[in-house]
C-alpha cells in the first residue's frame, strides 16, 4: 500500500546506509523483525516523545577549519602520483625499469 515504506527506501531517500537505520530503529525499540521482515511498531505518542528526545539539528560547521582547493583530474601536476614519474632505464641492464628514481650502485 501507499503507505508502506522499506528500510531500502529510506536509505536511499536519506543515504544512511540501511544498516545504520535497522540498528538506529532497533536501539529506539521500536523496529520489530515478523519473518524476516522489519515492521516499525510504535504509538504516534512515542514517536513524538523520541522527536522531542531527539531533535533535528543544525549541523555546526566552524568555517575557520574549512579549507577547499580545486579537483585536479591532470594526474600529471600531481607531484606524488606514480604517473608523474618518469620511468628510467637502469644503466647495468636492459630490461630493469624503476619509476621515478635511479639506482645507483
């Protein structure tokens, strides 16, 4: 029915994973498991005790400690991405490859 809603829905509807919300439900007392299936079982009374218990709150959010820079999808500006080192042929054989560094022996 229309009213009827899954633990799936709300996951998706909020992105808190559905494991966070079967734990929250059930810390609250008021998820119930009928054959594997999660029922919400709980008087309107109840539930505005927890909204009141429990309030929604702003997040706090100190912008001194914010600090944004730019997404560089150039690996190549990168200084520690292993594509930005150039490779180098080790002097005693062919076929060795470091990256980034030469031996030196």
């Amino acid at each position: 029915d229309s009213g009827s809603m899954s633990i799936m829905d709300v996951s998706k509807k909020t992105s808190i994973m559905a494991e966070d919300i079967v734990f929250t439900l059930n810390q609250l007392g008021i998820l119930k498991i009928i054959n594997g299936v999660y029922f919400i079982a709980a008087e309107r009374s109840l539930l505005e005790k927890l909204a009141k218990k429990h309030p929604i709150k702003k997040p706090r959010v100190d912008p001194t400690k914010l600090h944004w820079t730019p997404f560089l999808t150039d690996v190549k500006r990168d200084k520690f991405s292993i594509h930005s080192k150039k490779p180098s042929v080790d002097k005693d054989s062919d076929t060795k490859l470091t990256i980034g560094s030469t031996n030196k022996s």
